[in-house]
C-alpha cells in the first residue's frame, strides 16, 4: 500500500530539520545551498521526496539561500 502524505504532516516533520526553513502561509522553503557554512546534510532522500511532493502537489517554490537571516528557533512554525 502507497504511503499517503499529508501536507501538514510533512511540514511537521520537515521542521525539524536543520537545513530548511518553511512558510507555509507564502507556501516557501527556504533551503540552505550545498556551498553554506552552515550546512548540517541532514537533508537526505526521505526529505528530498517531502520537498517535491510540496512543490508538485501544493504548489510551494523553493529558494536556496547562504544562510537563513531573521530566523531563530522561536520563529520556526511549528505547526
């Protein structure tokens, strides 16, 4: 049987990782380019599948970026 993702769910859990910031309401990931300092790699196939299925299915755009700014973890949605 075919895993079922849910929008919410996947945003859940893609919030947890280090290397991606998501607004939902502007429906946009920000993910931190390959050549950042600050890159963590925690960002493996699973969340690669997550990220497409947010892009394909619920129309979110995705941005790479050096480095997150005016983020910190009291600013992280936690949905």
């Amino acid at each position: 049987m075919k895993n079922q993702l849910n929008e919410t769910e996947v945003v859940k859990s893609l919030n947890k990782k280090n290397d991606i910031r998501i607004t939902p309401k502007s429906k946009k990931l920000i993910i931190l380019s390959s050549d950042s300092r600050a890159k963590r790699n925690d960002l493996g196939g699973g969340s690669w599948g997550k990220i497409d299925f947010l892009k394909r299915k619920h129309g979110y755009k995705t941005l790479m970026v050096d480095k997150f700014i005016n983020f910190n973890d009291k600013s992280r949605n936690k949905n």
